[in-house]
C-alpha cells in the first residue's frame, strides 16, 4: 500500500529554506527602528522587560520549531501520501493553498479564543500591555500542537513544499501587522486583507473589541463569519486579567497552571470537559459553588418552621374580655 509513498529523503526537506530565519535579522532590525521612533515621539510604545520576554520566548519558539521541523513535515507528508489527490506544483497552487491555509488559520485562530485550552496555548501572544512589532515575537512554546487543524489542508493534496512554503509565508505576515505607527490603509486593502488597523483590534481587552478579527492575512474571513470589527477608539491591550510578570515560561504556562488548578477541584469527567473547553473566563468551580450556597440558602428558608400559636394560647390579636 506504501510502497510508492514518498519519504521525507525523496522530497529533499533538508533542504527546504527556512524564510522565518532568513526574515529574523530584518524584524529585528525594525523592531529598533519602531523603538527608536517611540522614543523621539516619547510614546510608551516599548519596555524593555516586555521586549525582552517577547525576543526570549520567540528564540526559544525557533529552537523548538527547528527541533521538532522535521515531525511537522512528516505529518503534512503522511497526510499528502494518503490524500486521494496530488496537486501539481504550479504558481496557482501556491494561490490555492495559501487561501485555504488561511480559511484553517482562521478557525484555528478562533478556537484558541473560545475554548480554554486552546487560548492556553495562545494567551502569551496577548499577554503584553504593549502593542509593537516585537509582540509579533510571541507564540507560545506548545502552539505547534493546532497543526491537527491544518490537517484538512494537507488532505486536499498540496505538494508538502507547497504547504510549508505558503505556512511560512503567512507567519512572516504577522510581523508587520503589530504596529501602531500604521495607521489606515486604503479602502481596498482594509477591506480584502487583514491590516494593523483591524489586528490592534484583536489585541484589545475593551469588552466591546474581544473576539473580534481572527483573519490571519485575509480579513474577508471574519467579515464572511460575523467576527468582524472597524477600529474606532485606540485599544487597551493585553488580556482581560493582567499578567504582572516578564517570566518567558510564566508567561507560557500560567493560564495551563491555572487550568490544572481547575480541573483539579472538578467533581466528575463532565464539568472538568465544561473546564478544559468552555470559553476563557467562564468561571465553572466559581459559578458551581456560588450555585451550592444559593441551593443552601433556598434549603434553609424552606426548612424554617412557621410560628403558629398552640392550642391553649391567646392571640396577641384578640381582646381580652
């Protein structure tokens, strides 16, 4: 059944170019320009422990991604072996498959938003006040796992080259998009591709602004889907619960720390599942407790006995002869 299957060897994935790295010292380098425009326009756009934390979780993000780069490209070539289709590589496969890349990277973008345990591998990237391009440093050390939502893509028979071209291509994105110093873009760009403009809305903890813009590089996503939002008001970023720490692995495990703590206190496999994939912020122990001590209060009213007047004794409300 596998004998004509091709290997990682036969496609030469050794040798495929890795863009992000090549990019790396270009991002680098406008990082500082951003923060040296901050500066001169003594805007509070940086902070150096902020910017440190982002640059060492992103180094280390790299490292792993190098050290684990050749189980992601054995799962996208298991997945091309048994697809029923195979793609040929043309320059309209590379157009076709970074748009349905993106259609993925949406749904996964938004499930790690409303179900907890994915925002736990996703909550680092919102976890700084501050919106710069060094933001763009922030993913968290165990996001790999959402390639189980790319699995569709690869099914539908993209050459493997293809897919991690067009995957690197649409990280490299990101970069530029975390800026305030890009303002509005014109009206056909705004509308068709994910901008600074709509991504500063994603980064906001403004009640009005949460879950909105999930669109990696096409913002049409959202507008097709109902999660979109214009940018009015200069956002407030970070999370809707602050972390005051510049820790890297703090700041990649601590709403897993907290879910544990949770999942902990959970009475039966049901409400811990409600825990590990309810919405962030839905508080399951809180809320059940607060409902045990209402029952109580309810239990202990109904309970009490109603005063009545035995046989024998006079009513304060009737006259004495």
């Amino acid at each position: 059944m596998f004998e004509n299957h091709l290997t990682l060897q036969d496609v030469g994935a050794d040798n495929w170019p890795n863009i992000i790295i090549w990019a790396a010292p270009i991002m680098f380098f406008l990082v500082f320009v951003e923060w040296g425009i901050s500066l001169y326009k003594k805007r509070d756009s940086y902070d150096g422990k902020d910017f440190l934390a982002a640059s060492t979780i992103g180094l280390v993000n790299v490292g792993i991604s190098a050290l684990i780069k050749f189980a992601i490209f054995g799962i996208a070539l298991f997945f091309w072996n048994i697809s029923p289709f195979k793609i040929p590589v043309t320059w309209w496969s590379f157009i076709f498959c970074f748009f349905a890349l993106d259609l993925a990277r949406y749904w996964a973008h938004r499930v790690s938003h409303e179900q907890r345990f994915w925002w736990a591998t996703h909550i680092t990237h919102h976890n700084s006040k501050k919106y710069n391009f060094s933001v763009s440093f922030r993913l968290g050390w165990v996001q790999h796992i959402k390639i189980i939502f790319f699995i569709p893509v690869m099914l539908m028979g993209f050459d493997p080259f293809v897919f991690f071209i067009c995957h690197q291509i649409a990280v490299l994105y990101q970069f530029w998009i975390h800026t305030e110093y890009i303002t509005k873009l014109p009206a056909p760009i705004e509308y068709f591709f994910t901008t600074p403009s709509h991504h500063r809305v994603h980064h906001a903890s403004d009640e009005h602004y949460l879950d909105k813009n999930y669109g990696s590089t096409f913002i049409i996503w959202d507008r097709i889907f109902g999660t979109f939002m214009e940018e009015k008001e200069r956002p407030t970023y970070g999370i809707t619960k602050n972390v005051d720490s510049y820790n890297p692995i703090y700041l990649n495990f601590h709403e897993f720390i907290d879910i544990v703590k949770d999942v902990r206190k959970a009475e039966s496999i049901s409400e811990g599942w409600k825990i590990l994939f309810s919405k962030p912020g839905a508080e399951i122990i809180k809320n059940r407790d607060l409902a045990r001590e209402k029952a109580k209060q309810v239990a202990y009213q109904d309970s009490r006995p109603t005063p009545s007047l035995s046989v024998n004794e006079n009513s304060l409300l009737k006259k004495e002869d």
